[in-house]
C-alpha cells in the first residue's frame, strides 16, 4: 500500500516572495537612476539644438544683409540703362538663392526709378501676379525718365530666359522707392538697416527689409525677407516633428513661428495689420511659453522642463543677433514624448528585460508548484466540470496525498448521482408528446434505480388511472391495468394519501390487488415501492409504482424522492400546457365563428382559409426539388400557420356591419332610399295640390291634368333612376351622373324642424351652420355638412409604429347623398373601402399587442399580410413579394382562392374552378401573387382536394391546368 502524506508537507516548497520583491527593489531603484539620466541628456540636446537653430537663422538673415551689402558695392547700372539690369540679373539671382529667407533684392535710385528681381517659389505666387507656367523670375522696372512713369514686369524661368514683357503703369503710378520706409531710413543712417515689419507693397505679405545705402550716391540697395519665408525656415529647422518654433521681437510679438495652420499677424479694418503676441494664439501651450519668455526677460533661467496645456514640453530661449541692428530671440518648445522617445524606449526595453526574468523566475516556481499540486488542481477541475454538468473527466489521479484521495471517492459516488438524476430531467424535459412523456419518465426511473418494471398511475376525477406501463416480458397498455378510486385501500392510494414512499412485499394476492399479471419463476418480482407525486401546492398528481426482485435500499429510495418532485412538476406543467393550449384553441374559434357570425357575407370564411393554407403548406413541405426543396415547417411552425390562418381576419369584428352590409349606396344602418321616396311622394303631392288650385282658379282642367300627368311621370321616372343608381349594379357614367344632379336641384318644402329628436352626435354636425328660418326649400339630394362625419382627433396615432402605407381618407364617413348614389362602381365609398380595407390593420394592431410566446411571434406578419401584393401595390404596408413570408404568400392565394370559389356569399354568385383559376392566373401576370406558390397550388392539386371538400358539384368543371401555368422558357436554337 501507498504512504499518502498531508498536503502541507508538498506546498512548503513555494515560498518565493523574497526573491519577487528583491527583483520589485532593485527594478524601482533602477528605473529612478535611469529616468534622471534620461532627463539630463534631454536638456542637453535641446539646449544644443536652441543653439544651432539660433545660428541657422542668424545665418538666413544675413544672407540678406549680404545681398544687399553687396549690391550697394556692386556697379550698378544707370537708372534708364535695361540691358545693364539684363546683365546683372545672374549675379541677382544668385543673391536670391543663397537663403531661403530671401523674398526679392531690389535697387531704388534717388531719381525714383527703381528695379527688383522677385523669386516666385509656388503656385499661389504664379497666381498672383498672374504669370505664365514655368515662371521662376520677375523683373519689375520703374523709369521715370519718360512721361508719364513707366512700370514693366519681365517674367523669366530658371535660366532667365524671358516668357512675357508686360507694361504695368499702374505699377509706376503707385510705387516711388523713394517714399518708402527701407530707402529712407538707410539713406538717413548712411549704413545697412534692419527695418520693422510692414506689408510688402505688391505680394501683401508681411515682412521686413534689410537695406543698405551705395556710397556717395542717393541709391539704396534693399532685400526683402518675409515672415512666411521665416516660419518655413523654422519649421525645417524643428528637432522632432511636433516640435514648436518661434523668434520673437524685443516688444513680445511673434515675427515668425513653425506652426503653418496659424498666421503670426492680423489684417486690420484700414488695411494695416498686428503682429500677434504668444499668449494670442490658439494653441494649447503659447499661454505657458508666453509667460516664460516674459520670465525669462526678467533674467530667470532659459530652458527646463514645463507642463503646458496639459502635456510635458522641454523649453529653451535663446537670443539671435542679426544684421542691421535686428535683435531676436528664438523660442523652442519640444514635445517631451517625441524628445525622449528613444531614451523611453531604452528604458521600456529594460524593464521588459526585468519582468522577463521575474516572469521566468516565476514560471520555474509555478512549474515547481503545478508538479506537486496536480492532483487538487485535477479534483478542482473535476469538480467545476460537475458545476457546468459536464460528467466526462476521470475523478481518480492516483494521487499520493491522502485528502485527496478521500476526497475523489466522495466526487466520484456524488457525479453518478447528479448524472442519473440529470439525465433523467432532461430526456423527459426533451419529450413534446404527452403520452410518450409518461412511458418515458416511467422507463429512464426504473432505469435509473434498477427497477425491473413499474406503473405510473395519474389522478383524474378523484381516481388513479394508468398512464404508464413497464412490465419484464409484457406487453400491456395502461388500459389494461385497472385504476383506483382515492378512496379505496391500495398501495398507490395509501402512499399519496400519507404522502409519504410506501414499500412492501409482493405477494400473489398484493399483485391480483394491483392489477399485475402473475410472477414469472423464478425470477419474477418481488418488492413494490410507491412513490406519491405532489405538486408544490400539495396537489396530487399521481403515483409512481416502481417492482423489483428484492427490497429497495436507501440509496435508491432517497434518488427516487428527489426525483418525484420533479416528475411531479413536469406533470403538472405539461398538463397546465395542454389546458392553456386547448383553451387558447377554443378562444381562437370562438373569435373566428363570431367573425363569421358577424355577417353572412363571411360565413365559414375563417374555417376554409386556415385549412385551404395548410394544405398548401403541405404542398410545399412535400416538394423534393424545385424552388421550395429546402421549405419546412417543424411543429411550432405548424402552430404559428394554424394560429396566424385562423385569426387572419380577426380585424374584422371592429368593423360596422353597416360597412360590411352595405348593400346599396344610401344604406346605413338602413336603406336612405326610404328618405328619399318619401321626398318624391311629397312632390307627387305638391304637384297634384298645385293643379287642383290652377283648376280652382280658373285654367282649363284638360290642360291641368295633362301637366300634372306628366310631371308624376317626370317624377315616377326620376325616382326609378335613383333608385336604379342606388342598387350599384351598373356602371355610374358621366351622362349619369349628371342626370342625377340635374334631379338633385329640385326643391321640397320641409316646414319642421329637423334638429329635434335626433342624437346628440348629429346636432353637433348640424350646429355647424345655422338652422335656416321654416319652411325652407330643400334640394331633393342633397350633400349637407351633417354628412360629413369627421375622424376624431387622435392625441396618438393608434396604428405608429406599425408601418402602414395605406392613404387615410380625410373623412370618417361621408354620408352625402349624391356622393354616395355618384359612386361610379360598386356601393362603397372611398371612406366605407377603407373602413373595410382597416380590418386588416385591426388584425395587426390586436395580434401585436397578443403576448405571443416566441415560436408564435411571426403571427401577426403571416397574418396581416395576405392582402400584399408582389409588386407592393397591396395593403396595408404595400411590402412586396421579398418582404413577404412564404407562408403569408400562401394565406393570400388560400384567401383570395376562397373568397373566389365562396357559395354562401349573399351577394355574389359563386364562381366555378375554370373561372376561378382564369382570374388567378390574370392576378400571377399583373404581379399580385407569387407565381412559384401558383404553380405548386396548381401542380400539387391542391386546388382540387380543396373543391371536393367545400365546392358545390356545379363548381367543379373540367380544368386544364396547363392552361394556367405560365409557358415553358424557349429552347435555344440548335446550330446546324
């Protein structure tokens, strides 16, 4: 036998801290001596670099001061002499490219002519002075020898090849260098002058000219440098690319700065401009250096480490000495990220080199310690693959540690309780059917204790019937089994009465008692544990009889304890399901046989479609190739065609029967031609009244009668005409229904008051206007406001939300009776087809609203869309053919196939198959149904089981249904 020793004997090997903070030590303290270092050399290469930019630009400028100090020592041609100019322009040029600070270097003579040679360094420039491609060069002359004052400008390339001469008089007319600031400053100092900034005359931009005077002469050599030119410099010389540049003047504003997206002046109402401090401008970090410049103007230090707008900058200001007395100084300010980007990537690399020994440290120690823990680490695993269900792992590690081996025998007895019990939950769980639930849960339970049979009795009606049977060797159904009353003397009955397990031993007469067929020798049972199935109220629900060969130990019976309650549960859940099922089934009749009930134009309409769509379904779920070889329905699909067909129309119960009735145009709740009759008696009155007083005074009886006769007949056939116009038969052409309006002028005399005695509803649309003074004349037909019925303001729009796409008359009804009796086919108004046509959003709106469980959420778009068409032209959402379901396309052929072929529909006749399929086939071509679903309702014969079933004989002639498929697609012509 194995020594096993305690565990602590096996973790005293991991103590390891002493060497994971010596390592934390010692990284801390060379991170600190590393991170002063890093900032030293930091300060030291800004300070170098403030140095070296300072002397860059001193250099720039000079180059200025240079080109005009060699100038104005240079023999320079008289003022009028061109081709002097012309020879000098190389040595010009030169000048011009020996900085790239340098704008343009001039001469102003003292007689006010004047040359300048001008480098144009982009394309913003060529627009400028509007020169041609390939310019690089202008030579801009001023001579004012000739009267008046000539200006030219010579446009050259980089050979000082001349592309265009163009005279410029304007330019002479406003320039004289002789006024200009340059000229006479360096005339009066007698020496080279840096000038303040100003704006150049002819680019605009601002700058400053360094210009020197020529000896014993009224000539002044000038050169022109600009601020843009300046900011370039400095955002080339920029140590890292995110650095900030700047020179600043002895008063504080900015002459140039590298920052291109910000300007370093402002343009001023009159012209002028303003040169911009540091603080003034938009950058997170130029409060901060303003206010060290201004510190370092007070002699404090000059460069360090600052935290400006947020961020770490290392600064630097140096002085920068120029020509022309030009005092500068230079201002640095460098990211601390990008400055110190490879001193912390050193620094990153080392302290990824100490973690990866710690890492590697520790990784020896947990390999050390994963060696000796493996077997609690493989029962821990063990034990979570238990909590997840998972029954796979091996429990035993032949481990040496005695706990550990204890504790792998009690998981192991633990997981083979758990697995039984769990397997048994959900293998009944999985079962749909209610009779197989019961065999099933009687099996896996004798199964899962070794029981060599059993019977599952359920109460019903104060009875325990047989719902179960499982007997070695018989084949028996639970009928056979005799079922007990609650209260008799039985094992079943005494266990669920004490509701508590009840055992005991099975002799000839306990089995002829239970029921049970006679023992097989000689190995036939002979113990009986009941088992009482209660649910959580205390209900009973039945007994479990479990047989076996001996008696039942405690293991067993404890599992079977735990176990009822859940079989009890499962029971009870299942029978509450049925319940709710066939209660929700009476419900969904029930609505439909209202519906049906409702009116006679729709009797057995709500039982034919459901049936006429699943057997196209079927239909479809048959096909084994073909467009619908992958459709099916599993059992919840069923149940959702079979709820969504049914209630397909359920809408229409919120529909006024005087809509769906309406026979005639005037009716409402009732026939309005009964007004109108009465109408045209009192005219027959009126006008035999008139003739008896036209004979009483006087006029010749003969004649009287004869008129009278024929305005009775004028009136007899009038009213037939309106009544013929009532009956909506024929179709209402314009000649029509002008005759109608024509009739509708006559006039009757009303002489009461007809605003008394009627509803509240219908004062309120006569108080609209007026009530005219009595008697009035009516018009005979008339559209009055009080017919008019308007839709009640809605504060919410009952239907948002639920995407319908069909045009809302403005009106609720309109009752008018020349509106109505104008309709021009049918009885229906535009108000009374949508009240009709709004079912269908009802439909929506109610299922909706239905609390669906989730297999059955798709009801209400099968349902509400069997009046859409393919083409989207349908309603209420106008979807087309893809944004219907299959099933929904199959509801609208069924509905539209039903309503076609209906026999109980008072007013129309009931169409025969050949008519049926003829119209159908027209609404395939005009795209209103789905022409794949048609041809499989054709081919499936579908069509015709559906006929013999609800079509009367005389409907079903002889059809061809090849005359309403569509055509073969045309075979491609063989080549010869």
């Amino acid at each position: 036998m194995r020594w096993r020793w305690p565990i602590h004997i096996h973790l005293s090997t991991l103590f390891v801290v002493v060497f994971v903070l010596s390592a934390l030590a010692i990284g801390l303290q060379r991170y600190r001596s590393t991170t002063a270092t890093m900032i030293g050399h930091a300060q030291d290469r800004i300070s170098s670099a403030s140095r070296e930019a300072g002397l860059e630009l001193a250099r720039g400028i000079e180059s200025a001061s240079l080109a005009a100090n060699m100038l104005s020592r240079s023999r320079l041609p008289p003022p009028q002499s061109q081709q002097s100019v012309t020879e000098l322009l190389p040595l010009l040029k030169q000048a011009l490219r020996s900085s790239e600070a340098l704008e343009a270097v001039f001469v102003g003579y003292g007689s006010g002519d004047m040359f300048l040679v001008r480098r144009l360094r982009n394309e913003g420039q060529l627009k400028l002075f509007e020169a041609p491609e390939g310019t690089r060069y202008i030579l801009q002359t001023i001579n004012r020898a000739a009267a008046p004052a000539q200006g030219h400008f010579s446009f050259m390339d980089e050979e000082l090849n001349s592309l265009r001469e163009e005279e410029r008089p304007a330019y002479a007319q406003g320039y004289d260098p002789r006024s200009r600031g340059w000229y006479r400053e360096a005339f009066r100092a007698g020496q080279t002058v840096a000038g303040k900034p100003y704006v150049f005359f002819t680019t605009k931009q601002v700058g400053l000219t360094i210009s020197a005077p020529v000896e014993n002469s009224r000539t002044v050599v000038g050169a022109d440098v600009s601020v843009e030119s300046l900011g370039a410099m400095l955002k080339q010389l920029r140590i890292t690319p995110g650095s900030y540049m700047a020179l600043v003047l002895p008063d504080g504003q900015l002459l140039a700065h590298s920052d291109a997206a910000n300007a370093v002046y402002t343009v001023q109402p009159d012209g002028g401009f303003r040169l911009l401090t540091l603080a003034q401008l938009p950058l997170p970090f130029a409060a901060g250096l303003d206010a060290k410049l201004q510190a370092s103007a007070q002699g404090e230090p000059q460069r360090g480490v600052e935290d400006l707008g947020g961020q770490l900058w290392h600064t630097a200001i140096t002085g920068v000495k120029a020509p022309g007395g030009l005092d500068l100084r230079l201002i640095i300010a460098v990211p601390d990220q990008e400055l110190m980007a490879d001193a912390h990537a050193q620094r990153r690399q080392e302290i990824a080199w100490n973690a990866l020994a710690v890492v590697l440290a520790a990784l020896l120690v947990v390999w050390l310690s994963r060696r000796i823990a493996r077997p609690i680490r493989h029962v821990a695993e063990v034990a979570r693959k238990i909590q997840r269900f998972d029954f796979s792992a091996q429990s035993r590690s032949n481990t040496i540690i005695r706990e550990v081996h204890e504790l792998e025998e009690t998981i192991d007895s633990m997981k083979l309780t758990i697995r039984r019990f769990l397997n048994l939950s959900e293998t009944v769980s999985s079962e749909q059917n209610f009779d197989k639930l019961l065999q099933l849960l009687l099996s896996e339970t004798c199964a899962a204790v070794k029981a060599e049979g059993g019977v599952l009795y359920l109460a019903d009606h104060g009875q325990l019937r047989p719902g179960a049977v499982l007997l070695p060797g018989q084949d028996l159904s639970p009928q056979a089994l005799p079922a007990f009353a609650l209260t008799e003397d039985s094992l079943p009955v005494r266990a669920l009465s004490a509701l508590q397990t009840v055992q005991q031993p099975l002799d000839p007469a306990s089995r002829q008692a239970l029921g049970l067929p006679a023992a097989q020798a000689p190995s036939g049972p002979g113990h009986a544990l009941a088992v009482p199935l209660v649910t959580r109220k205390g209900e009973p629900v039945g007994c479990l009889l479990l047989l076996g060969e001996a008696a039942f130990d405690v293991g067993p019976i404890t599992f079977v304890r735990a176990l009822s309650g859940t079989a009890a549960s499962t029971l009870e859940t299942r029978e509450l399901i049925h319940s709710q099922k066939e209660l929700f089934e009476a419900f969904i009749r029930l609505i439909a046989g209202a519906i049906d009930s409702k009116s006679p134009y729709t009797g057995g309409h709500c039982e034919r479609v459901p049936e006429l769509t699943k057997m196209l379904a079927r239909a479809a779920c048959e096909q084994t190739e073909g467009r619908w070889r992958d459709f099916d329905l599993d059992e919840n699909g069923w149940e959702a065609v079979h709820v969504a067909a049914w209630l397909h129309d359920c809408g229409k119960i919120t529909t006024p029967e005087f809509v769906v009735d309406k026979a005639t145009k005037l009716e409402c709740i009732y026939d309005r031609i009964h007004e109108v009759r009465m109408r045209f008696e009192v005219l027959k009155r009126d006008a035999q009244i008139q003739a008896l007083r036209d004979q009483l005074a006087g006029q010749d009886a003969e004649t009287v009668q004869q008129r009278l006769r024929d305005e009775l007949a004028q009136l007899d056939a009038d009213f037939a005409f309106v009544c013929v116009c009532n009956e909506g038969g024929e179709f209402m052409a314009p000649e029509k229904v002008e005759r109608l309006r024509a009739i509708a002028a006559r006039t009757w005399l009303r002489t009461l008051d007809d605003r008394m005695g009627i509803s509240s509803e219908e004062l309120q649309r006569k108080n609209r206007s007026a009530a005219p003074p009595l008697p009035v004349e009516e018009a005979l037909l008339a559209d009055k406001p009080e017919h008019r019925v308007e839709r009640s303001p809605e504060t919410v729009d009952p239907f948002a939300g639920l995407g319908i796409q069909m045009a809302k008359p403005a009106l609720l009804y309109d009752k008018g009776e020349l509106h109505n009796l104008s309709i021009s086919r049918g009885t229906l108004t535009e108000e009374d087809r949508y009240k009709i046509n709004e079912h269908i959003i009802q439909t929506i709106r109610m299922l909706a609203n239905l609390p669906f469980p989730k297999h059955l959420r798709e009801v209400p778009e099968i349902a509400g869309g069997h009046h859409e068409k393919m083409d989207g032209t349908g309603y209420p959402k106008r979807l087309q053919g893809a944004q219907m379901s299959p099933v929904a396309r199959m509801m609208a052929i069924a509905d539209i196939f039903e309503a076609l072929t209906a026999s109980d529909r008072p007013y129309k006749k009931a169409k025969t198959l050949a008519e049926s399929l003829r119209i159908m086939k027209f609404m395939v071509k005009d795209q209103h149904i789905d022409p794949d679903l048609f041809e499989l309702f054709l081919r499936s014969g579908v069509w015709q089981d559906y006929a013999q079933k609800y079509l009367k004989p005389d409907q079903i002639d002889a059809v061809r249904i090849e005359d309403y498929l569509p055509p073969p697609p045309a075979e491609s012509p063989v080549a010869a």
